[in-house]
C-alpha cells in the first residue's frame, strides 16, 4: 500500500529516478517495519530539496537523511 504520492514530489524537485531508488533505499532501512513513516520521511527530502533546503547530494548522506 502506498501512503503519499513520493513520485510525484520527486519529478517537482528534479531528482532522478535512480536517485530515488537510493533515497527510498536509505531511508527504508531507517524505518523497515513502518513503510508509511518511511514514506513521510522520503516526501520531506523530497520536498526539502525541491525547495532548496537541502540538495540531493546531502540528503543522500545517511548521517543528514537521519535528520530529515
């Protein structure tokens, strides 16, 4: 089941598709038994970079993707 249209939010901000893979990826791992609080997090990276809070290259670092 899917909790949040991350895709979309994603082609806002620009970020390749393989970046997202990494990104879900990661982030996954922080939350593997809460898929949509893992969800939520891959939406404010992606909103935070879309923005310009933070670029891809940063939220990529697992130390700042903790933090997101």
């Amino acid at each position: 089941m899917k909790y949040f249209n991350y895709e979309k939010t994603a082609y806002e901000a620009r970020i390749p598709t393989e970046a997202l893979r990494e990104l879900y990826n990661r982030i996954r791992q922080e939350f593997p038994d809460d898929e949509m609080i893992a969800e939520l997090h891959i939406v404010r990276a992606c909103m935070a970079i879309r923005d310009g809070f933070i670029t891809l290259e940063e939220a990529l670092i697992p130390e700042l993707a903790e933090k997101l």
